[in-house]
C-alpha cells in the first residue's frame, strides 16, 4: 500500500488499516486505501484489496468514539436495520443492499489492538452529492428517504438504542441556550441580544411536536435523523436513489426530523454558514420536489396527522439547528468545528433567517400539502 506520506501518524493508521482489515476477514494485500466521502465525524476510508490478482473494494470506517460512547449499542442498532433492509431489498430483486463484514466471531465491527473500532462494508454503485443543484436530486434524496422510513415502518421489537440521547429534544436545545446565555462564558451574550429573543420569542413552536407525540397524535417511528443528500448514493446512469447511507443516527424519532432536515438543508438557497444573508430564502419550488418526492415513497405508511405536519417541521428543525449553534457560539465554539470568527454566529443567523423565510410561506406549503393530498387544507 503506497504511503505517499511517512509521518509517524501516516504509519500507524497504515498499519491500523491492515489490522482491521484482518479483523474483518478481508484476505490478500491492500492495493490502496485513501480518504472516501465528505463526512466530518467517522474516519471512513476506500480499501481495494488485492485477492488472487482479483481487486475489490471495500469502506472500512475508525469510528468516532468521542461522539458514539457506546459503540456496542451502534452497532446492534446498524447491524439490526442494515439486515432489515438488505431483507427488503431481496423481495424486490434489488442486488444493492449494504452489507456489514464481520469479524472472526460475528461481531459486525472489529476492535483493534489500541481500541479504535473500525467496521466495514461493500461498495455500492453510485455516488453521493455535496449540494443540491437540481429539483430532479432534491425530489430523488426525499424519495429515497421516504423509502427507508417505509421500509423501516415494520421494524420488530426490541426498540432501537438511542445513539445520541436527546438528539431531536428542541425543548431540551432551548434549555441549553437559556444556560449558555446566563453563564456567558466567553462574554459575547450582549452582542447577540436581536440572536438570543429571535429564538425565544419561538420557544413556544419547540415543543410542538414532542407534545402531540405524548397525547398519542404522532407515533414514534424509526428515523436517520441526518437527512443531507449527500447520504444517499445515486446511480449517475439513471439518476435514481441506489441506498441511503450513513446510519449511525438511525433511531426512534419522528418522520418531521427526517423531512425537516431535508427542508433546512435541500430547500435554502446559500449554504448554512452564509453571511450575506439577502441570499438564504426556501425556494418553494424545491420544497415542492422534496414534498412530492417524500410523499411519493412515504405518503403511504403516514398517518394524516403525521402529514399535516410535514411543512412546520422544516421552520422546527432549521430553528433548533440554529439555538444549536447560537448556544454554541455563547460558549465559546466547543462543539461545532469553526474555520473563521464567529463562524458560529453565522450559522445561526442564516438558519435563524431561513426560519423567517418558511414562516413567511408556511401557509403556501400548507395549501400545497392539501392539494397534493386532494383535500383543502
């Protein structure tokens, strides 16, 4: 395996890949293993092994044990779901299932010498996408993550582990707010006044959801609960979902996190860190895509109370996204990676801004849901 650079940390991960390669019953040599994907969390790596003069590809991911404390329970959760849908895949034909490598004694993750935890899976088809360039992708990502909801919709008990307690919990999101704003760390609370009561003046939407959930109105399903478009693989032939990917935070929740995230992230105009915010708006016509898409795949397992709720769920989620980093702004930037001043800051004011703009069109939504839906609204 080429080692294009040989610091002493190169080396180690090197001989940590072939360690848990071995681990995960992958024989022959490495022909290479290089850096795969944009995500921030996990160290996830492309390996093609070299088998008989035969190359396959794998992903072997080093996961992030600061973030996931009990890697045990995330992987029962990942093995659990990925054989559920490998299940379903099978009763449709479909050949493009992800698949777990297990280790010597059938654990699907493999603990290495030092205690690092890596996993492994087959490479599928298709490839992911950083932004959403088009209504075709925007309508593609929702219906394929409507299908994974669907397809998770019979899921048996036991109930999945709660990889991120409290993840989704927006009430729970003001109360930390409230706290980083009476402690003020690093003294930045009266600078960020017009910041802190856009948020409260809203508190009363973050409970919303959680309160029909508890009256038995919207019933726990099983979520991602990180729905970016670049968590689905996409077929560059057809232009069609291959897999949703990414499953770590697969767990129990509501189907509004899921769309609403898709909303905040699919529909907004700039990036979420932008600082001109005359640019972050919904583009309803992407709402419109994301709506029909979802529904397309998910329209049929959702209760009508569960639909009507679909619009509001994108202002939820992009405000509780913003209290997120507001919060961490006032404490001093030590949960989201910063690359500027008051990087923080910005996000929350472009997601804070995004907010305005979907309550600005939550009625318009709203008639769109009716008419897809054939009722008035």
């Amino acid at each position: 395996m080429p080692e294009a650079q040989d610091t002493k940390r190169d080396r180690e991960l090197i001989a940590e890949v072939r360690e848990a390669a071995r681990g995960l019953g992958l024989t022959g040599e490495i022909v290479f293993a290089r850096p795969h994907g944009s995500g921030h969390i996990n160290d996830t790596l492309l390996v093609e092994m070299s088998t008989n003069g035969a190359p396959v590809r794998y992903v072997l991911q080093r996961v992030n044990t600061r973030i996931f404390r009990d890697p045990e329970r995330l992987m029962e959760n990942m093995d659990r779901v990925i054989r559920h849908l490998a299940a379903k895949a099978c009763a449709r034909g479909d050949r493009n299932a992800l698949e777990l490598l297990r280790a010597s004694d059938g654990a699907p993750f493999f603990r290495a010498s030092n205690g690092n935890v890596w996993r492994g899976f087959n490479l599928l088809p298709g490839r992911s996408h950083d932004v959403v360039l088009s209504l075709d992708l925007a309508r593609e990502a929702a219906r394929a993550f409507g299908a994974f909801q669907c397809d998770l919709a019979d899921f048996p008990p036991p109930r999945l582990h709660d990889t991120i307690p409290y993840f989704h919990d927006t009430p729970r999101r003001f109360e930390a707010l409230e706290q980083a704003v009476a402690e003020d760390r690093v003294g930045r609370a009266k600078e960020v006044r017009h910041e802190i009561e856009f948020a409260r003046a809203r508190r009363e939407m973050a409970g919303r959801l959680m309160a029909l959930q508890l009256a038995g109105r919207l019933p726990e399903r099983i979520t991602h609960n990180d729905t970016k478009v670049n968590n689905v693989l996409i077929a560059d032939e057809t232009g069609r979902a291959v897999a949703v990917t990414d499953l770590d935070t697969v767990m129990p929740g509501l189907v509004h996190y899921d769309f609403g995230d898709l909303v905040r992230t699919s529909a907004c105009a700039a990036p979420e860190d932008e600082r001109d915010l005359s640019r972050v708006f919904l583009r309803f016509d992407y709402f419109e895509a994301l709506l029909r898409g979802y529904l397309d795949a998910a329209g049929g397992f959702l209760t009508a109370e569960e639909r009507r709720w679909l619009p509001f769920s994108g202002a939820l989620i992009t405000l509780e996204i913003g209290v997120r980093f507001l919060t961490d702004h006032l404490q001093g930037d030590v949960y989201f990676k910063i690359h500027r001043p008051n990087h923080n800051l910005d996000r929350a004011r472009a997601q804070f801004r995004l907010v305005e703009s979907i309550e600005l069109q939550l009625s318009r939504m709203e008639d769109l849901l009716g008419q897809m839906q054939g009722t008035e609204k």
